[in-house]
C-alpha cells in the first residue's frame, strides 16, 4: 500500500515542475532492491492522475539492478539471489552502492496549456 503514497509524491512533483503543462510521460528510476511494483504504480498513477495535467501521461519505468562494494577488499560486484559474496575475496555482502534508487528522472511535457 506504500505504492499509494509514493505515486502521490511523483505526481505531485511531477504537476508541480510542469508548470501548468500538460505532461505527456514521466521517467522514473527505481532500485532493485526497493519493494516498488511497477504495476502497483502504474494502478495508482491512472486513478490519482484524472483531472491533473497528468492526465494521460504515460510512465516509464527504469529498474537499476543491485552492486555491492565489498567492505573487506573493495571489489564491485552484482549479487545473485543465491550468491551474496564477494567474487574476489568470499566476504559476505558489502555497502549497497546502487539499487536502492527511487526518483523522478525527468518528465515530458507538451506546448500546450
């Protein structure tokens, strides 16, 4: 149910930097790792949307897939769903350097008012 609040914040980011434009689509950037469906956001946008100048917008969705750094030798790595270790040095896991994301990456908007 986060979906909810989440598409509301886009939204109103997304209405506010329009400036009165009509929006044609907005550009999201979401992390593996955060729970967000696209779906659940897309559901929410085309309720909450009508009657704004989003109306009709479409979205694009953009998945940024998990890196890790390790801690112990510093190497960059992608985990798998099984395999969280470090490939270089067997440590487990590591600072999540990218994943995590979630933000509006850019909006188009029309000439008309």
């Amino acid at each position: 149910m986060h979906e909810l609040s989440v598409t509301e914040e886009l939204l109103r980011i997304a209405v506010t930097h329009a400036d009165g434009r009509r929006i044609t689509a907005i550009h999201l950037v979401i992390g593996e790792l955060t729970s967000f469906i696209d779906d659940t956001i897309q559901f929410y946008f085309d309720l909450l949307a009508p009657g704004t100048v989003a109306e009709g917008a479409r979205l694009y969705f953009e998945r940024v897939p998990v890196r890790f750094r390790c801690r112990s030798c510093g190497t960059e790595f992608a985990p798998s769903e099984q395999e969280w270790h470090c490939p270089a040095c067997g440590t487990l896991g590591g600072d999540v350097i990218a994943g995590k994301e979630f933000f509006v990456e850019s909006i188009e908007v029309g000439t008309d008012q």
